[in-house]
C-alpha cells in the first residue's frame, strides 16, 4: 500500500524542520473517468420509414487489395462459425434441462447464456484469443456477427405470430457465408461512422473519371481497368475529397482501402445521382461478396449501401404513377390468382342521372398466362441446368472416387474380369451410391470432399444462371404489375392465398409461372401508386362460387366455365375476378371481415346481362406470323388464348380478334352494356417467367 502526504499547495507557509510534522494520511482514491448517461435521447431509425439499397462495385483487382478482403471473410467466417457452434450448445443445453424451464424460462436462459450481451461476449473472447484473426476484424464487426446469429436463435427460443418454432442454429458453410455486416453511421454526433464507411463525393468522382477535362459534369465517366486507392489525408478521412471509396479503419496493419466503381452509362447517372449526391442520407454498408467466375479469385465485391430515403423512380414512371394515383378511386378491381394464370377484372362504378342507380361502365378483362414460346424456353433453361448439374456430379465423383460404389453394372464387369482371369481395370467414375455405414449417412460428408477447379467454374456457372433467372423474373413481375396497375386502378381485391400449399401440390407448375411474384410486384405497385391489394378470405366470400346475382353454386377444380341458371356465363376465372371486385371489407386488415356487396353485384350483373360473351376468353383464330425467308404466309387457324373477348350490343363494339365493318364506328364511352378492351395486356406482350 502506497502512503503519501496531502500538499498544502504552492502559496501555503513551509514549517521548520524543528517542528514536527503532521500524521500522513492516506490519498484519496480517484474513480476512473466514465461516460455518463446520454443527456438526449439516443437516435433510432424509423421502422416505417423509406430505406433503399444501392450496390456499388469495389475493385479489389490488385493482389494486395483482394488477399486482404479475402483474409477479412475468412476470419469473420471463422467467428461466425464459432459463435454459432457456441449458440448451438447452449441451445442443446436449454432444451434438454426441462425442469429448469418449467420452473423460469428466462433464469434458464439466462443460466445457459441465451441472450445478445452473452453471446456478444462469446464472440469478443473468441476474437482476443485469436492471434490472426485480431489483424483482420475489429469488436464492433465481431458485435454485429453475434447479432446474425442470436436473430436465429431467437426464432428457435420464441414462437413467431403462427405458433412456430425454427430449427436449432445450423452451422454455416464457407460458399454460404456471402455477407459482413457493417456498423451504421452516428447521426447525432459528427465524423463518427466504425467499421465500413464510404468517404468522397459524386462530384469528385465524376472530375476525376470524366473522358475530357471539358466535358459536362453530368457526362458519362470513363474508368480504367484498375483504380487506384486514394491515399489518406493528412487530417483523416474526414476531410478526403476525392473518387469514391469504401474505408476500413482500426486494423493493426492500417486501414483497407477500396476504390468504388460506378456504372459508366449515362443513363444511369440519375439513379446513381439520386443515391450518393446527399452524403447526409448514407446509412450503413455491408460487404458483400458474389461468386463470379471471371473475376480474379472467383469473387466479386460489392459494398450495399442503405440511405434512408426511397428508391429511385425514374421520371416516366412517376409520371405514370401520378396518373393512377388521381384516379385511384375511379376503378374496382379484382383479382383471381391461379397457379398457372391470372385474371384481371375492373369497372367503374357510376351513378345514374336518371335513375340514381350504381351502374357499372368501362369494364374492363385480361387473361395472363405462359405463353409456348415462354414454355420453350423455360425448358430449355431447365436442361440446361441438369446439365450443369451433370457435370457437377461427374466431377465430384471423379475427385472422390474412394466415397463412392460401383453401379452393378460396373461390378458385373469386374467380377467377370475376375473370373476370365484378367487384370481388374481402375473405376474412375464409380456410378453407384455414395459409401455410407449401416445407418445410411456417409462415411465421410460431403463437405470434405476435395473439389476441382473446374467443379468449382461449374459450380459458379450454375449459380450465375440461377441469379439471373430470378433476377429476370423480378423484373418481368414488375413489368407486368405496373402495366395492370395502369390499366386496372390501384384499389385491387385478391383472395387471401396460401401459396405453401399450392407450392406442395403444383411446385412445377408454380415455377413456372410464379403467381406469388407477380402478388408481390402488384402489391407493391398499388402501393406506391396510393392505393392497395387488399386481401379477402375465400371462405367469407366464395369469389369462385358466386354468381353476380349472388346465387352461390359449389364447382369443382375441373369446371373452368361459370354458367348460372339467371343466364350469365364465361370464364371462371374472369367471373371470380369481376366478383372481386364487388367485395368491401369493414376492417382493411381483417380478410375475415369481407363479403360481397350486394350493390355493385347488382350493378354488375345488368352489365353482363346484355353481353354474354364480355368474360369469356377469346378463341378467333389468328393467322401466324411468316418464317423468315418466306415470300407468303401460310393461311392457318391458330387459337388465340389470353385475352378477353368484348361483349356485343347491336354489333357496334367489335372485339380485339375483329376488324370493324366498313361505314361503322366504334362509340362504347357512355353505354353500359358494352365494354370497351384495349388489350394492352395480351398473352403474347407478357413475359412472366423465363
């Protein structure tokens, strides 16, 4: 123990030596200096606030620049790996002590140490006894890693709003682990942003790639094969104003510097204008990595930049959507969703003058499905794929041909060599199962199994295609839906699905197809355009069912023609959908809470009584198009599916599959018994899948 004097200061009197001196006394203990509590409140991000995502390319072509990312997601998958072997333990441990949950689930969890702040502490212990893996992660990377996985082991430890309980935690594999979350930006204090952060500006950016020193600022920029990294300034990266880049800091070896690269089209400079002018809405950057073949190492990076403000829309299209918005509430619609098809289905409800009735006008029918050329290629596509699969299993196979049996064939063969006494020949491609014990798992997993360069090429291949394939379907949905939301109105009615079942029964079909992308963009097109895709329960409403004039007759899957005894007919499809549209909800968020109304029922019944033909798809035969080459056509009957023929009154309003007689005219505005069809929305202008 450390015994010292109290000072009496600099201006206090000395007392002679004769004198004694006073008793000693120990110091004081001096408490470290702590931060407090926050003296405003701390900033939160708006749950329902607009947020988009941007990807922006790093070039990390440069040796060094490439070994240091790819040693940054090896040692972030090898904490990840050991936190979730950590959780998965301690799961085990929580679900086998039964007593201790019955008494205090929560102490029992708290005893096993299943909740954020223990499994954070879990992976900063692993992270300080790591010598390598220090050089390459910071704490807070290590803190957002325990989150991921303490996110699944919540959904395991609590039940979601369906009573259901996730797996235990998995642990995951290296070509899975594709992602490094980063730390968000302060918005309450100044210069303060950990892990990920982007540092420059779109206007030097754009200086210092421009194709010449006096071009436009808005011109399209040239960028070479490799960017260089920019140097740090002398005050820090706070105060860099150069090209785009993406900066790590607080790494022992300094700090990771990857040049942005942005797409060099000018047609896209308004997007990218849209997200990186206002550096005050940058949010948060995640790391992301995507196996691509012809990039150096077989990865290519990209940083996910979130802003907190909407994404982008590009000026046609908020036109358009401004368009729908101010007649938002002009149009009913309905929508019928089958697992093959779809049926669209909208009228304008008026008034009458004389009457003061509710009529229904402007109706309005599509018929979207696959069309052959659509089928074609998705098969086409689909052989592709097993061949690529093929090749996948032939390479590991070969690679790995100690883990697996010869096929009978191959072993009728060796032992006839053996009996004629001849050389027995090596099985380089075994074509039986895979060795396993007598409890049917592998000896050895497939994990471990040694993988070629070119299993590996394949391998990226194939998940290349399949990325593309659902990216082209996303944007195919989103196509459609904007373009039915522009016909139809944003006010749409569909029955409340259960895809999971569909999915078990028709997975095929559904691949095809996809009806749940096509609900998805849908509802949020009417969404964006103010309006909304309210969903009804099918047992209240019975769309399917139910005739315009409300008499409800039970049809089985096979029937796909409605007839009703009070003489309207058509298409089931097209009848379920145009009933749709007459359903009202008392509570928008209760599909329970919908039923039929009999008004616009009414309303729309009058409209089909005179028209028995205004939902019935149209079959006029077509002559196909001439093969090239071909100096004339080849007058044959093809059927024409998908849209909806038009209703006829007097022979005034002829159908799309018509041409008009010569000396009439075509006036459907203000009569309701016709209905007017501009199909824009044909099968053969739809391309819901690849």
């Amino acid at each position: 123990m450390v015994v010292g004097t109290v000072s009496a200061g600099m201006n206090a009197p000395v007392a002679p030596p004769s004198e004694p001196t006073a008793p000693a006394t120990t110091a004081p203990a001096v408490s470290p200096k702590r931060r407090g509590a926050s003296k405003q409140a701390n900033w939160r991000r708006d749950p329902d606030a607009a947020t988009a995502v941007i990807a922006l390319e790093l070039d990390c072509t440069a040796p060094q620049t490439r070994g240091w990312v790819e040693k940054m997601f090896a040692a972030a998958f090898q904490l990840r790996r050991a936190v979730q072997s950590t959780a998965r333990s301690r799961q085990d441990a929580y679900w086998a002590s039964h007593h201790l949950r019955q008494i205090d689930a929560k102490a029992a969890r708290e005893h096993f140490g299943l909740n954020r702040a223990r499994l954070e502490a879990a992976a900063y212990r692993h992270l300080d006894e790591s010598v390598w893996m220090r050089q390459h992660l910071t704490k807070a990377l290590a803190m957002h890693l325990a989150d991921q996985v303490w996110a699944t082991c919540e959904r395991n430890l609590f039940r979601d709003d369906a009573g259901n309980r996730q797996g235990r935690v998995r642990i995951g594999q290296w070509f899975d682990f594709t992602r490094i979350p980063g730390r968000a930006r302060s918005h309450t204090k100044q210069r303060t942003w950990e892990t990920f952060r982007l540092v420059g500006s779109l206007e030097a950016h754009s200086a210092a790639y421009r194709p010449t020193r006096n071009a436009p600022p808005r011109s399209a920029i040239t960028q070479p094969a490799r960017l260089s990294a920019p140097v740090k300034p002398r005050g820090g990266w706070w105060n860099y104003d150069g090209p785009l880049a993406v900066v790590f800091t607080g790494l022992p070896a300094g700090d990771l510097v990857l040049p942005v690269r942005l797409p060099q089209g000018l047609g896209q400079w308004a997007r990218i204008e849209h997200f990186l002018a206002d550096p005050s809405a940058w949010h948060k950057i995640d790391l992301v990595r995507v196996q691509d073949f012809r990039a150096s190492g077989g990865w290519r990076y990209y940083a996910h930049l979130m802003v907190l403000k909407s994404g982008w829309t590009s000026p046609a299209r908020a036109a358009a959507r401004e368009t729908v918005r101010a007649t938002a509430g002009e149009r009913l619609a309905g929508v019928d969703a089958n697992v093959s098809n779809v049926a669209v289905v909208s009228f304008a409800p008026r008034t009458g003058a004389v009457d003061q009735r509710l009529h229904a006008r402007d109706l309005r029918a599509d018929h979207l499905s696959v069309t052959p050329a659509q089928r074609a290629a998705a098969a086409r596509a689909a052989q592709q794929a097993a061949a690529r699969a093929r090749k996948l299993e032939r390479s590991r196979r070969v690679a790995n041909a100690q883990q697996y049996a010869p096929s009978p064939g191959q072993a009728q063969r060796a032992a006839r060599r053996e009996a004629r006494g001849l050389t027995a020949r090596t099985v380089h491609l075994p074509k039986g199962a895979r060795v396993a014990g007598t409890n049917g798992i592998p000896r050895q997993a497939y994990r471990r199994d040694t993988l070629t360069p070119a299993y590996r090429t394949i391998r990226a291949k194939h998940g290349e295609a399949a990325r593309g394939q659902v990216r082209a379907r996303d944007a195919r949905a989103r196509d459609v839906a904007e373009r039915i939301v522009a016909r139809h109105g944003a006010r749409l009615v569909i029955e409340d699905l259960a895809m999971s079942a569909w999915v078990r029964r028709w997975g095929k079909a559904m691949g095809l197809f996809t009806p749940g992308r096509l609900i998805a963009a849908l509802e949020a097109e009417t969404t964006a355009c103010g309006g909304g895709l309210a969903r009804v329960s099918a047992r209240t409403t019975a769309l399917s069912q139910t005739c315009p004039c409300l008499a409800r007759v039970k049809k089985p899957l096979a029937q796909r023609v409605h007839a009703c005894a009070c003489g309207i007919h058509g298409d089931r499809d097209l009848v379920s959908a145009a009933m749709g549209a007459c359903v009202t909800l008392t509570n928008p968020t209760d599909p329970a809470s919908a039923a039929v109304d009999p008004t616009l029922a009414g309303a729309l019944a009058r409209l089909l009584a005179g028209q028995q033909e205004a939902l019935v798809r149209s079959t006029t035969p077509r002559p196909p198009r001439p093969r090239r080459g071909s100096r004339r056509s080849v007058n044959v009957a093809v059927p024409r599916r998908g849209v909806a023929s038009a209703g006829r009154a007097g022979e005034t309003c002829e159908t799309p599959d018509e041409t008009p007689p010569t000396g009439t005219t075509r006036d459907c505005a203000d009569d309701e018994r016709q209905l007017v069809t501009s199909p824009v929305l044909s099968h053969a202008a739809l391309r819901l899948s690849s």
